[in-house]
C-alpha cells in the first residue's frame, strides 16, 4: 500500500468515527499525518490516535507508545473527565519484525 493509500485509508476511518460514531477532532497533525479524536461518554473520555507509519522494531513502536502516554498524561488537566481510553491505530503494510504483542497491554508505555 503507498503512503497515499494509506492516508486515504486512515481519513476514511477519520470521517466515519465523526460523521458516525461523534467522535471530535482533538489534533490534525499536517506535518506527521497524525489526528487524534475524541468522545466522552459519561465519566470516560475515548481517544483515538491514528498515525499511518510503519514500524520495523518494537523498541520504534514503543518510543511512539511512550510518547503518547506522557501526551496524555500532560493534557490530563484538559480533558474534562478521569477514565480516559487511548487507542494508536498504526496503519501500515506490516508489522514489526521482532515481537511487538507485548506492547498491546495497557501499561506497556510505563
């Protein structure tokens, strides 16, 4: 898949979480083709990150992971509720080479 179709891929996904599901565009990052959503649904707030880029290692996806959770962590003050979800969605040709699984736990980034 080329860059291109992936980011068509990821603003199809983008349009559909807002016009469907009443997610809000929190970020459009232009320069990494990065957006993240949001919803608050009661106490929670659900974020959606999405980032069309492949990783080769798990230690790159990690770094990636890593940084988005201190993100949070400083924005915490912003978003108005306590219970907040973070989901990255990759979208790439494939997956790291070495063992990335590990890192789908929720507190992999600490």
């Amino acid at each position: 898949m080329s860059a291109e179709n992936e980011k068509y891929l990821m603003y199809k996904l983008v349009r559909q979480l807002v016009s469907e599901y009443f997610f809000q565009v929190l970020l459009i990052d232009e320069e990494t083709d990065e957006v993240w959503l949001e919803k608050r649904i009661g106490k929670r707030t659900q974020i959606v990150r999405f980032l069309p880029r492949e990783f080769h290692w798990k230690n790159h996806m990690k770094q990636d992971i890593t940084k988005v959770f201190h993100a949070i962590r400083a924005a915490r003050k912003l978003l108005a509720n306590k219970q907040i979800e973070v989901h990255n969605v990759y979208i790439a040709d494939e997956k790291p080479l070495d063992d990335w699984e590990i890192l789908k736990k929720t507190d992999a980034a600490e």
